[in-house]
C-alpha cells in the first residue's frame, strides 16, 4: 500500500469556545457543530493507509495550540502541530520558544483569509517573530485566497529563507477554470510558486468547487484537475503535499471520496513523484519524524 501522510487535518471540541468562524448561525456550517476528535478520524487513516497527519489550528488562541499539542502527545498518529500565535504583538517570539519545545509543534498559521485587511501578511507580522520562527525551524501555513497572493508574495520577497506552504492552493475557483478569476490565480500562484522556500498543499478542493458538485467523484475530478495541472507545472511534485482538510471536507464529501479525487491527478506520475506528494514532501517539509 502506499504510504501516505495528511498534511491538513482539524480536531476540535466547539465547547472549547473559541472556534469564532464555527457560528450556529450559519447553516452551511451545521454539520462541523460537533466534536471531531482523534477516535473519529483514525478508522479513515487505517483504512487508506494515512500513517501520520499534520494538526492544524483552527482558532486564534494559544489555548487551542496547547489543546492539539495534548492530543499530540497522546496520539501517536499526530506526526505534528501547526498552532497559533500572534505574529503581530511584542512577546510573539517568547511564545514560540516555549511552543517549540514541544517536540511536534512545527509552525504557526496566521488566519489570513480573515484579516480584515487583505495586506495583512506584507506589513503586520513582527520582525522579531518572523525571525524567530526562522531561528527555531519553524514553518508558516499561509491560509489566504487568491486575493491574498500579491500581498503574499511581497512577504516572500522579503523573508525568502522562511519556509511557507499555501494551504488549499489558495482555494481558486475550482470548475470555472475558463474565467478571469482562474486566470487571476494561475497567474498569482505562479509567480508566489517561483519563490524556491514556498510549496503548496492539494487539500480543500473538493469544498471550493460548486455545491452540485458535491458528492460527485468523478464531477469533481473534473473540476479539480486544472487546478492540479497547473500546480503541477509550477510547483512540481517535491513541492506539493496531499492533505485531506477533514473534518471541513465532510461538507463536500467524505475521505475516500477525495483519495479517489486525488489519486485521479496523483496517479499520472512516477511511483517516485507520487511518493513525494502522498508523503515525502510534507514529511521534509514539516520535518516528520519517519517510523
């Protein structure tokens, strides 16, 4: 079987309180109103053969980091951590110290997609924290859309040695990929993927496509395939990571339904190729520990 690693995948317990984005009223949410723990997504990785997951954050807080971190040290299945902290207030880096003690935590994701400021990213974070997370080897997940690239990119240009992986390709318009949106983001995405320290997760594709297009395997692959082959041609293999984004991907689908998605686009490579996306890249990326 191959081996495979989930690079993006969320726990949480909404009575924690602090997941603001997780509303009651919003309908389309409705379904994620539960708890979504380690005992619900472990049968999925037995059965497709998943050996690790990344964890990563789901609310602004540094309780929800230390609440993953728990459940990293109590899973062994939790290859690593990506928390929270935030990036633009003195004492940033003393946080991140301490976080990086743990051995599992790997990085920090900033929810950019959320800023009411779109620029966020090129003018907010601290200079002191980002060379901390440099000095320390941390990673940074850039949630972002593709509004976010250009301001992106700017960041890029200035720490070109911090390595950053773009979540869920940006989430593109997935299924019109005949439109200036699409042509917007495959312009933006390349010139981000021309930066060499920054790679790029095929996860959450599925959600961003059209509703019809929901529970349909082979609807999907359709839509999702020009997105894979031009994230293909800009990144190639040794920078991209599969991820599965569950338990979000319950809203489109369900985990096996995206394995077929993705091993539709994934399959077309070399057996070496398709190693380093199933779980190559994210564990050098991450820095995983092999078993």
């Amino acid at each position: 079987m191959i081996q495979r690693i989930d690079s993006h995948q969320h726990f949480w317990r909404p009575a924690r309180g602090d997941y603001q984005w997780l509303r009651a009223d919003e309908p389309a949410l409705a379904p994620l109103l539960r708890d979504f723990m380690p005992q619900d997504l472990a049968p999925l990785l037995a059965a497709h053969g998943v050996e690790k997951t990344v964890l990563v954050q789901a609310a602004e807080s540094k309780a929800e980091t230390e609440f993953m971190l728990d459940l990293a040290s109590a899973h062994a299945f939790i290859g690593g951590v990506v928390g929270w902290v935030e990036l633009s207030r003195p004492g940033a880096g003393a946080v991140l110290e301490r976080m990086a003690r743990h051995p599992k935590f790997k990085g920090v994701r900033p929810m950019l997609q959320d800023q009411p400021d779109d620029a966020w990213i090129s003018c907010r974070p601290r200079p002191d924290a980002i060379r901390a997370l440099q000095r320390l080897g941390l990673r940074f997940d850039a949630l972002v859309k593709p509004r976010h690239l250009p301001p992106l990119l700017r960041f890029l240009k200035h720490w070109p040695e911090l390595p950053v992986v773009i979540d869920h390709a940006a989430k593109p318009p997935v299924g019109a990929h005949d439109g200036e949106a699409f042509a917007r983001w495959r312009a933006d995405i390349a010139a981000v993927a021309a930066m060499p320290q920054v790679f790029c997760k095929f996860s959450g594709l599925w959600g961003e496509a059209p509703a019809a297009m929901h529970g349909d395997v082979d609807a999907a692959v359709r839509a999702v395939r020009p997105v894979w082959e031009h994230l293909l041609d800009v990144f190639g293999p040794a920078r991209l990571m599969w991820g599965s984004d569950w338990p979000v991907l319950t809203l489109a689908g369900d985990y096996a339904g995206w394995l077929a998605i993705s091993e539709a686009c994934i399959g077309s490579l070399t057996q070496s190729e398709q190693a380093d996306v199933w779980a190559g890249t994210a564990r050098r990326f991450y820095g995983l520990a092999s078993e």
